[in-house]
C-alpha cells in the first residue's frame, strides 16, 4: 500500500537535506498517514481510511460526508 491519503491525495515530497557544510543530500519528506475508523453519517456506517492529519483536522471542522464532496470522493465505494 502506497503512502498517498485517501482522500486528499496527498504523498511524498522530494526535498533537500542541507548540512552545517552545505553539503546537499536528496530525502523524501513523507505525509504523515494516520489509519482511521471515522464515522460517516450519510451512510450510516464506519469507514476505515488512511488519512493525512491535515485532512483529520479539516474533517473534524466541515465533516467527513461534506469534506469528501467538497474533494470530488465516493465515499460508498471505499
């Protein structure tokens, strides 16, 4: 299973790693995934989904059933 959020599409970023002598090293800054049961009320059922924080945080202030309309997901097929 990739590191990508299901709902927001969220992966990997290529960066820099940048030493005291400046010496530049390539590292992939990760999203930070979290495996959650969130209630949908629509549906009337849980969902399991992997979610970045950001995308838990945003859900908890507009709700799971808005946010994934707002994003363009069905959440029936997941």
């Amino acid at each position: 299973m990739s590191r990508v959020c299901q709902l927001t599409g969220k992966r990997a970023n290529n960066g820099m790693a940048v030493s005291h002598s400046h010496v530049r090293t390539k590292k992939l800054q990760q999203v930070n995934l979290q495996e959650r049961r969130l209630w949908w009320a629509e549906g009337k059922r849980f969902i399991k989904l992997r979610v970045s924080t950001k995308a838990l945080k945003t859900i908890q202030k507009k709700g799971l059933g808005a946010y994934a309309k707002e994003l363009g997901v069905n959440l029936a097929k997941i």
